[in-house]
C-alpha cells in the first residue's frame, strides 16, 4: 500500500518547510542582534554574587556600586530581613494566588492601610511590580475616547500603558507646561488624564507637578504621578514628591509608588480616593489576574517604610552626599546634567563613549551603568550615576578621581 509511504513522505516534507522557516526567522533574529552590536547598543546582564552595602561581588571582582537604586539603604537592613524571615516562616514563599482568590494575606492589607495612611490617601493598593501598576492604573480608567497627555521623557511603563489603553495618546515637551496647555485646548470630549513621573528616572530632575495639577483641575482631568524614585527620598517624612510639595490627594489623583528603589523590597502600589481604589480593583487587568506578593514581601515592606519614618537621618546622609558630589563634579568641570536628586547622569554623547567610560570606571573597581538610546534620545547617552546613604566621602572621592581622568 503507497498511503503509508505518502503520509510519512507529506510529514517530512512539512518538516522540513517548517524548519527552513525557523531558520529564516533565526537568520533574521542574529542579523538584528548584530546590528545592536555594531551600534554600540547591545544589552548584557552581569551576574551580582555577593552583595554587602554599597560593594557587589561580580564575576569575582569587588566593585563599589554606583548604580542601584537602593537610595537609603535598606534592601539588606537587619529589621527588614529579620521581618521577612519571620513573614516567610508564616506564610510560606509564595502568596499562592492573586488578590481576589486567596492570595491577599493580613500583611497585604495592612501593607495597604500604612501607605494609605503615609501618603495621604483614602486608600491603596498593591501591585506585584511598578510596570503592572503603571499599566494596570492607566488601560483600566482610560479607554476609547479618551485622551492621554504623557511628559515625553516618562519611563516605559508609563508609555505602554498609555498606548494599551486604547485611548489617543499625545506626548508634550520634557516639563513644558505651556505646550501641555496647547495640546489640551484641542480636546474636545471624553475623560482626559495627565501623566508624569515625579522624579524622571534618567535625567533626575523633577516634573512641575503643581503647575501640572492645576491645569488638570482647570481642564477636569485626572492627574497620575509616578514617583518611584521620589518616594522616601523627597518630603518632610519621605512620602515623595507629593508631600514635599505640599499637595493632596484632590490636588494629584493618582499617586504611584514603588518598593523596590528607596523602600529596599519590591512591588508598587497606586493610592487615591476609595472610589477610584475600588475602580481599579474591578478593572485593573495587572492587579486581577496575576499572583499576589508573597506576604512576606508586604511584610518586609512595612517594616522599611516604619524605618522610613524613625531614621530621618538616612535622607538627611543621602541629600548632603548629593550636594558634596555635584559640588565636586562642578569644581572638575564634569558634564553632570541638572538633578538636585540621587540620579546624577553624567552626559557623555555617543553610545561608544559611554560604554567605553562604564568599561573603564567596571576596570577600576566601580560599577556604574551606561544608558544608551532607546531609553535615552540619541546623542544623549550617559553614565547614570546613583547615590544611596551608605556611601561615604571618601567612596565619593575614589568615584570623583576615576570621572575626572576619563576626560569627557
């Protein structure tokens, strides 16, 4: 009989169209991948071994880091892990579902009232990541009809979830109010939101939210913050941008926070009135169908933000470290672009030099990251350098001495 040999024969013949077309698309893949290379923008990941303040064991070389975003040094507080070893031998690991199953715990809920109670707000509520919240905030309260207005440098989370929501998307000038308010006057119908970062997390200058707030007022619109990088660092008591302007929770909406920058965990949450708390339980995506925090995650993260509120003196370290490096940097002529923040990117120009200058600085023992386009315009890339309230001067002046025979 010939079907057997004729569907065998059909088979390896699909087989091999099939294989051909995976071989076409893994051509095409390295072709891509070897054009990052050549551009100079090609992304690699180091593996952290060891990590004791502000030094990291990496690939077997001790580097003084100058890139986490562990501004006030609590990621590895002894209260904090004590609190999440306590939490985990609760609990267990894993939070074992999302939110609206079984998997919001006592630490959750608690986790929320604190942050509520910190920033102001009715109410909050948590999300696994800073990107789900973004996300989740913006496409679960805007749709179809609607109109995003987005500060041109905002991080990427903030973007897509402006360009999933569905709505119009229109992006205005870094921090131009004036040419926000002209976008604006086009608008016609539908809810309207205005959408920013506190503290911008490439550059380290802070967004006009005061102007931005009584625009959104003015036009009835809805006002989102991001302040990942502002919270616990900015403010009387640390709670961020918001606080050190003075502004409440009618004035800004929609306030966005994360854990894993100042506050040392990990996770976000967004706080605001309980209408709008109860909105996004019923309609954020990102925050109904994914797994909850491990509780003991929410556990360390209340203890961090109570150290937060009775060690002030770890933002007071943290702002005058800030002073004495830009100080220094102005005194050596160094291309440090405007930040009053623990984000101070050093300007270099071309993608080539700020990796060569990153390689240089990794060679000397210091770990600073070079930030290339897409995430930066181009022409703009630079050494971002971070600084937290466990270095000290003198780990400052090492830094200094190393910038300062680069010649940028």
């Amino acid at each position: 009989m010939i079907w057997p040999y004729l569907i065998v024969w059909v088979c390896v013949r699909q087989d091999l169209v099939t294989r051909n077309k995976m071989s076409l698309v893994e051509n095409q893949l390295r072709r891509d991948l070897d054009a990052l290379k050549a551009a100079d923008l090609y992304r690699s990941r180091r593996v952290v071994e060891t990590v004791q303040g502000c030094y990291v064991q990496v690939e077997g070389r001790k580097l003084l880091n100058f890139c986490s975003n562990d501004y006030l040094g609590l990621a590895r507080h002894p209260d904090v892990i004590t609190r999440f070893k306590l939490a985990a031998d609760q609990y267990g690991v894993g939070s074992g579902s999302a939110h609206l199953v079984c998997g919001h715990s006592s630490e959750h809920h608690a986790l929320e009232e604190e942050l509520a109670e910190f920033t102001g707000r009715d109410k909050a509520l948590l999300f696994s990541t800073g990107y789900m919240a973004n996300v989740g905030v913006i496409a679960g309260l805007m749709s179809k009809g609607d109109v995003i207005y987005e500060d041109k440098l905002n991080h990427a989370s903030l973007l897509d979830g402006g360009l999933l929501s569905g709505a119009r998307f229109s992006r205005y000038l870094h921090n131009d109010v004036t040419n926000l308010s002209l976008k604006m006057q086009k608008h016609q119908s539908g809810q309207s939101m205005i959408v920013t970062d506190g503290v911008f997390s490439m550059d380290g200058d802070v967004a006009k939210i005061a102007e931005l707030s009584c625009i959104a007022q003015q036009e009835s619109a809805y006002l989102m913050v991001d302040d990942a990088h502002g919270l616990g660092v900015l403010g009387e008591t640390g709670a961020g941008i918001v606080e050190q302007l003075q502004l409440n929770q009618k004035q800004v909406p929609l306030l966005v926070g994360t854990f894993g920058k100042a506050l040392g965990t990990s996770g976000a949450f967004v706080a605001g009135s309980n209408e709008l708390i109860e909105t996004l339980i019923q309609k954020a995506r990102t925050y109904i169908y994914t797994t909850a925090l491990p509780p003991a995650v929410a556990a360390a993260t209340r203890c961090s933000l109570s150290l937060l509120q009775t060690e002030a003196w770890r933002r007071v370290q943290l702002a005058e470290l800030i002073a004495y490096f830009k100080q220094a940097s102005e005194q050596l002529n160094l291309p440090l672009m405007p930040s009053d923040t623990a984000i101070q990117p050093l300007l270099v120009g071309s993608s080539q030099q700020a990796l060569a200058a990153s390689e240089s600085l990794f060679e000397q023992g210091l770990w600073v990251g070079a930030i290339r386009p897409p995430t930066v315009p181009q022409g703009s890339a630079r050494l971002r350098i971070t600084l937290s309230a466990e270095h000290t001067k003198t780990e400052i002046d090492q830094l200094l001495s190393a910038l300062e025979c680069l010649s940028l």
